[in-house]
C-alpha cells in the first residue's frame, strides 16, 4: 500500500478506517489497525496520540466522549462526516492508481 498522500498518510488511514464502525478509546484503535493491517502497522503509543492529534486539529475525528475507567482517563473518538469524505476519496484515488497497474500489469501477460 503507498505511503498516503499529504491529504492522509497510511497510519491515518488506519486510523480513519478503524473509527469508521464507531467511537474507540486509543488502546482499541490500535488493535483495530493490528487486525486491518494483518499486523504490518503498528504505531507506539505516542505516535498513535500525534496521529490522533493530527486528525483532530484537521477536523478529520472528533471526541466523541471521555470516562474514567480504574482511576486513568479514557477518550473515545469518533470519525466526522468531514472525515469519512476525505477517508473515501482517499480510498477511491488508491482503488484508481491500482486499477491502472492491474490493467497494465494483465496487458503484458
């Protein structure tokens, strides 16, 4: 998969698609991504919070709502519509600059 674009890099991307069935807390968001990458991205801890950081100052996520669960603060974020616009144009330019390698690729077989 390519690395993203300036719009959404691939950690972002991630991100997005995971939120996408609903509010997660950070620990969750980064199992989701381990599952829907097969275990090939893995962001730390601290990356994952600049990434959703990142998202947030864009507009891309919002906080959806904040608990405390064992004494520790846990946030949940949610995907904005504004989000899932960009998460969908990102996934049909990647489905489009992969059909034209498909194509190419079957025409010199």
């Amino acid at each position: 998969m390519p690395r993203g674009t300036d719009e959404v890099s691939e950690p972002m991307y991630y991100v997005l698609t995971a939120l996408l069935d609903g509010p997660l807390h950070g620990h969750a968001i980064m199992k989701v991504i381990m599952e829907l990458s097969g275990g090939r991205v893995k962001p730390s801890v601290g990356t994952l919070y600049g990434i959703l950081e990142r998202l947030g100052d864009r507009g891309l996520i919002v906080v959806d709502r904040e608990e405390t669960v064992n004494g520790r603060g846990r946030r949940y974020f949610r995907i904005s519509d504004f989000g899932q616009g960009v998460l969908e144009a990102e996934a049909r330019r990647m489905q489009e600059a992969a059909a034209l390698v498909m194509k190419r690729s079957t025409a010199h077989a």
